[in-house]
C-alpha cells in the first residue's frame, strides 16, 4: 500500500476529525485536521507506510494531535488559538470600555 492510499484511507475514516473532537472544542480543528493531513503527505513515504505496517500510525496521529493541541510553541498554537486569544483579549477590553 503508498502512502497515498494509507492517508486515504485514514480521511476515509475521518479518524483524526473524529479524534479531534475527543482532544478539543476549539473552534480551528477543522483546520487542524487539514494541517496533519499536510504533515502526513509531507512526511517520508518509508515513514508512513512503516508505521502503518507496524499498526502504529494511529497513535502516532494522536500524538501529532495531542503535540498540536497542548504546545504553546506548536504550528496550531501559533497559527490559530494564539490568535483566537488575542482577539478574545480585545473584545473583553472593548466591552469594558
């Protein structure tokens, strides 16, 4: 099997939106989710189908996730959540005035 079919056949089985959701309520994981199907099709091929071979890509999906979810310093974070914050931040100010 590529490294195709296998990303295929995880968007198949919508496992990472459907382990989004048990990890998160941000309003992003749609986005996220777009992310790690990118991370995965930019990773090694011989990366991928090891792993699936060795019945163990998904829990090294959750662990991107999980990584994505909690690091301050993770492209998620950074992209997303850190300016939802801000702009959370910014309506409290402008609500108290």
């Amino acid at each position: 099997m590529s490294k195709k079919d296998i990303i295929e056949e995880i968007a198949r089985e919508r496992f990472i939106e459907d382990s989004l959701k048990k990890f998160s309520n941000s309003p992003y994981i749609d986005d996220l989710a777009q992310d790690l199907y990118i991370e995965l099709l930019m990773k090694d091929d011989n990366v991928i189908i090891g792993l699936y071979n060795r019945n163990e890509l998904k829990y090294y999906i959750i662990k991107m996730i999980k990584i994505n979810i909690i690091s301050k310093t993770s492209p998620f974070f950074t992209k997303y959540e850190k300016f939802r914050k801000i702009t959370n931040d910014i309506d409290e100010q402008k609500n108290k005035i």
